[in-house]
C-alpha cells in the first residue's frame, strides 16, 4: 500500500495552500528529493503548518496525491537565480479530461494547467 507525502511547510505557505492561492510546493531539486519522489506513487499529501503537536488537525491539509513537475523557476524563498525543483500539486484540481491518439491530457479549470499522463 502506498504511504503519504508528509511536508511541513511555514505558515505562511499553509495558509495560501488552505485558501486554493498556492498551487504548488516547491522542494529543490537534489538526491534526497529526486531519491524521494521519483518512480513513487503516494495515497496522499499531509501538509502541515510547521511541525504540528499529534491531535493538532488545524494545522494539516490532506490532499488528494496528484503528482509533480520538475521545473526551472525563479523564487524569493531561493535566492534570486533560477533554481531547479520538484513543483509538487498542492491542490484539488477540476479536471476535464480530453483524449489524445498518444496520450491523456487534462486541464485544470481552477489553474489553468495542463497535465498530461503518457
């Protein structure tokens, strides 16, 4: 059975999650998180606003798991130069699914994304 993706994130982060504002959580791309994330699957994704006492649910999202994207970005939490990172889903996309002779592509009618699963 697959286990969740637990990320403890600054209240600042928590709270766009909460509000639908943050779509994604960036984690930087290096070994532990390449070790971590790739060739995975995970029931779900527990956010959590710092690391919050056992019993403390206003302090955790669960989320669906929907995957990641690995990107090159520019982010303040970075420094000013583009940084390679995981961006994973931190929200609960709409999908509306629309087949390809090669692929599944769905888009997102919250964010506007594109996913496409080969």
């Amino acid at each position: 059975m697959a286990s969740d993706l637990i990320l403890h994130v600054k209240k600042e982060y928590f709270d766009e999650i909460l509000s639908g504002k943050k779509l994604f959580e960036y984690r930087r791309r290096s070994p532990y998180w390449k070790k971590r994330l790739r060739k995975k699957t995970f029931s779900a994704i527990q956010i959590c606003s710092g690391y919050p006492k056992k019993g403390d649910k206003d302090r955790i999202i669960h989320l669906k798991w929907l995957g990641f994207l690995e990107e090159t970005i520019v982010h303040p939490h970075f420094g000013k130069r583009k940084t390679s990172v995981f961006s994973i889903f931190v929200h609960e996309h709409d999908f509306k699914s629309e087949y390809s002779f090669y692929f599944d592509c769905f888009r997102c009618s919250k964010c506007g994304y594109t996913i496409y699963e080969f």
